[in-house]
C-alpha cells in the first residue's frame, strides 16, 4: 500500500502539506501561543466549575491536563 502512495505521490505530497503547517506554526509568536493556552485553562476550569456529572469532569480534567503538557 505504502508502495501505491509513493507511486501515486501522496507520501511527497503529504510531506509538503506537513512541512507548509509546521513553517506556519513556527511563525506564531510565542506571546500568542501563551495566550491562547492560557485563555482555554480558564475556559476549562470554568466548564469543571458548572459541571456536575463525574464522567464530564473527569473528560474535561483530561483535556486541560493535555493543554497543560
């Protein structure tokens, strides 16, 4: 299958597409990217806040601790 992709040019252009988001993820300063994580721990916290059912919070516990890493 990996043979095909590589025949028919999805694995080159896959890789271009990749290589374009990581170049423009790079541009974004990094004062935004503190920002941004910082107002969606808030988001969050304010989601466990109202929630009461343990399967919700449990989930969105989850969430913020993958944003957090």
């Amino acid at each position: 299958m990996v043979k095909l992709w590589k025949d028919e040019g999805y694995v080159e252009h896959f890789n271009k597409g990749l290589n374009e988001e990581t170049e423009s993820i790079k541009r974004i300063p990094i004062k935004s990217v503190e920002r941004i994580i910082s107002e969606r721990k808030k988001e969050l916290l304010s989601l466990l806040k109202d929630n009461k059912k343990a399967t919700d919070t449990a989930f969105l516990s989850g969430r913020m601790g993958a944003i957090l890493n």
